[in-house]
C-alpha cells in the first residue's frame, strides 16, 4: 500500500509540474509575441566636415637674439650713454671708455708718418739726381707702409673706445659701470631683440614627420588671457636635442607691444592633418564589442546596426573612414540600450554635434 501510495503521489506532482511548465511556457510565448516599447533616441544626420587634427604642445619664448656685447679694447669706462630698458639703434654708442691713450698713440703715429714722407720725398729727389741709392727710397717706402698699417690699427682701436650696439632692439642689461676697468672681452650690455620672438616647442618623434611640411602654427599665452598669436616656422632640428628624444621646432611670433616676454610659457597648437570632407561622430556614439566596432542608425523606426572603421580622434569626434554614408542618421544617445531591429522613438535629430552637449 505504501508503495503504491508513493508512485500515486509522485504521479500527481509530476502530472502537476508539467501543467506549469505548459502554462509558463505558454506565458513566455505570448511575451515574445508582444510588442517591445519603442526606446526614446536623438540622432545625428551625417554630413561631410573640416576636421582639423591638431597636437597641443607645451612651448618656451625665447628673445629672437640674444647679443652679449664685450668689450674689444682695454679701457676705463668713463660714461654709460643709455639705460636699461631702452630701445636702441644699430650703431648707437651705449658706452664711452677713456681714450685718451689711444688718441695720444694715433698722435704719435701719425707724427712718425709726416716725419717719414718728408724723408721719402727729400730722398726721392735725391736719387732722381743720383745723389743717393735707391736702397735707401725703398727702406723709407716700406717704413710708409708699416706706418699706415700702424695708423689703421691706431685708428680702429681709438673707435672701438666706443662701445656701440650691434643691432636695433632692446637694451636688456648694462653690466659695466662708470669707473669699471674693462679689459678685452669681458661683457658690457646684453641686447635682446623682442620683436618679434622665438618660440621652441619639444615636437615628439613619433609627430615629427607629420610637421615636417608645417608652415605656421598657433600659439596659445596663458599668461596673456589665453592670447592667440599666429607663429611662422623658422626651423625644425634634424636630430633630437633632449634625453626626451624631442625635437626643436622654432616659430617666429610678431610682438610690437612687446608684452610676449622671454621666459613665458605657452601652447603650440600644430597641425597634423586636415581632412576637408570627413564624416565623424562623437566618441562616445561607437559601442566596441571585443574587435568589433559598430553603432546603431534609425532607418524606417527602427535600430540598425553597423559596423564601422575609425580613423583620427580629434577633440570627442572620431573619423570614421568606413561603414558610414553622408545623410544616415546616426543614434548618439539612447544607443546603448537597443538591440538589432528594435523599435526607436526619435525625440530629437541634429546635424550639428556641438548642440548635442548644449543643456
């Protein structure tokens, strides 16, 4: 009895859990069969753009020239003709040595000069009366020429008494003081040339050969309110002038009002590449699925997928180089939570990125 009790109950449960499993089985059908509600999206039309891919770069001024000027003569400074911070011309004495010495030397020369080209000229005429060798008209011709060689020399370091400026720019720094003994060589003034500047950016080897071609770029002055100044190449190095492996590339930027200081750090913005007639979409509209890249378009109400190529990231849009045509609606948000063929709700469709991240 107990037995047949047992099988009798086990029957009945089973009898019972297969009429659930109908019903549920029934249930999940029905739900499969029902329409999935449409998912609210905003969407993006594709449309060809100038897409500008730039490296910001950390950069340093540097005065254009930068001229130490040194003293070519012996001599006590006996006058400081400019102040620091002064504009100078090229030519222009900044400082006076004593040159007393020297003009008395020149004196002495030229005394020595008169005395021997009244001799050459007494002993010409005596040779021309045959009174005197012509030995003797040589010596004295060759003594002229030591003379006027002594003269020159005289001459050129009674100028170098004064100290004049090698170029037209800023007097920097006036490093001699009246009364100093100078002697050859030592620095007097530093002359800085400011307008324009020089710019030099660090560019990473891994960028060079895209710069390579640049002609300008811009460049970014924190210290002036973000001031944006065109700079012209001057030069790019053929090798890398830091243990960083970076190379130098100079720039040349206007300064009239001379507030671009040495010394300034700022931003270089150099181009890469420019594609005029790119189709991007922001970053953030690419869903990836291990190697896969792909993103959902809105054709007829409902979500597509495609799978895309990318190219160069610039800013938060991305080049897409493939899988995508000009006038397709690409969904940027709501696209994370459609599956293929789902049914989708435009609520918004704009041609512009940009007004995607406007509140």
């Amino acid at each position: 009895m107990m037995v047949a009790l047992i099988v009798a109950f086990v029957v009945i449960m089973g009898a019972r859990i297969m009429d659930k499993k109908a019903r549920i089985d029934k249930a999940k059908e029905a739900a499969m069969k029902k329409e999935v509600a449409a998912v609210r999206v905003i969407t993006l039309t594709l449309k060809p753009q100038r897409l500008v891919d730039k490296i910001d770069l950390p950069a340093q001024v540097e005065p254009y020239e930068d001229v130490e000027v040194k003293a070519e003569v012996v001599g006590q400074v006996v006058e400081v003709l400019v102040e620091e911070g002064q504009r100078i011309d090229k030519g222009q004495v900044i400082i006076q040595l004593d040159d007393r010495d020297y003009r008395t030397q020149l004196a002495r020369i030229d005394a020595n000069y008169k005395l021997a080209e009244l001799n050459y000229n007494r002993t010409k005429a005596l040779v021309e009366k045959k009174l005197a060798a012509p030995s003797k008209l040589d010596e004295i011709e060759a003594q002229l020429k030591d003379l006027t060689a002594q003269r020159n020399e005289a001459e050129l370091a009674l100028s170098r008494t004064s100290i004049k400026a090698p170029l037209s720019s800023l007097l920097n720094e006036i490093k001699a003081k009246e009364g100093d003994y100078v002697r050859v060589g030592d620095p007097v003034a530093q002359i800085l040339e400011i307008d324009p500047v020089k710019v030099t950016v660090g560019v990473p080897e891994s960028d060079v050969d895209s710069i390579f071609d640049l002609k300008e770029a811009d460049v970014i002055i924190e210290a002036l309110g973000n001031r944006s100044v065109k700079g012209k190449k001057i030069f790019l190095s053929r090798q890398p002038r830091t243990l960083a492996r970076l190379f130098e590339l100079e720039l040349r930027v206007p300064n009239p009002d001379g507030r671009i200081l040495p010394g300034m750090f700022v931003r270089a913005k150099l181009v890469r590449q420019v594609f005029n007639r790119a189709l991007a979409v922001p970053l953030y509209a690419v869903i990836t699925q291990g190697d896969e890249r792909f993103v959902f378009l809105e054709k007829e109400g409902r979500a597509v997928k495609r799978r895309v190529t990318l190219g160069t990231l610039v800013g938060w849009q991305v080049h897409v180089t493939s899988g995508l045509q000009a006038g397709e609606r690409v969904i940027v948000v709501g696209h994370r939570l459609l599956d293929e063929g789902q049914a989708v709700e435009v609520i918004e469709n704009v041609s512009d990125p940009n007004k995607i991240l406007k509140p």
